[in-house]
C-alpha cells in the first residue's frame, strides 16, 4: 500500500492498474515494432497512431476494470483533457529520445517509464473522482 497525507493507494489497485498499463504498453510496443518495422512506416507517424489507438481503448478498460465507474459525460472531458497533456508529454518525450539518437523503442519505453505514476495520480484523483 502506497500512503502519503490525502494519496491511497491499494497493493490491488496498483497491481490492477500496471498489468492494465502493461497490456496497454506491450500493445503499444509490439504495434511500433510492427508499423516500423514490418509496415515501414516512419517512427513518428507510427508512435502518433498507436499511443492514440491505445488511450481510446484504456479509457473502456480502465473504467470498467479498474475504477469501476459508469460513463458519462464529465469523466470523458476529464479523460480527454488528461490524455491530451499525457499525449502530447509521450510524444515529447519519445522525440526527445530519438534527438539524442535512443532506438525508437528504448525512446518509447523510457517516455512510458516517466508518464506511468503520473497517469495512475491523475486518472484517481481526477479523470474518475466522482
């Protein structure tokens, strides 16, 4: 269990939320690898489609599995205000690392390894807060 002054977080929610975020990245990472690779389609172009394709299925799953909450309007707007910033971080993040010359994988995976405990901190306390 993870507790600071107003932050809880249980050992099962956490385990939740990184195996969700696990499948989400491993889809991530094997759909740059199959664009890129197999596709040929440049490294950013590719990551701009699969992070996007990725954010519109987690928002389903983690509604559902994780928070347990009904759709509606206002946890949609949150959501998307959230996955624009984390969207537009990702990005900066992932060309940040392919600048100084990382493999678009090792950029990828090191821009998911700074946006994971942002994401579970604004997904609880704000995107699903009743």
């Amino acid at each position: 269990m993870v507790t600071f002054k107003n932050f809880h977080i249980s050992k099962k929610f956490l385990l939740r939320y990184l195996g969700i975020s696990l499948i989400s990245y491993l889809y991530t990472l094997s759909g740059l690898l199959l664009l890129v690779e197999y596709f040929n389609l440049d490294e950013i172009t590719s990551f701009i489609l699969v992070y996007g394709s990725a954010y519109v299925i987690l928002y389903a799953v983690q509604l559902k599995y994780l928070f347990n909450k009904k759709h509606n309007l206002t946890k949609l707007m949150r959501y998307l205000f959230a996955i624009i910033n984390f969207y537009i971080a990702a990005n900066l993040l992932y060309n940040l690392g392919l600048f100084f010359g990382f493999h678009y994988l090792l950029s990828a995976i090191l821009g998911i390894g700074i946006i994971i405990p942002l994401r579970i901190i604004v997904y609880k306390y704000y995107v699903y807060k009743d």
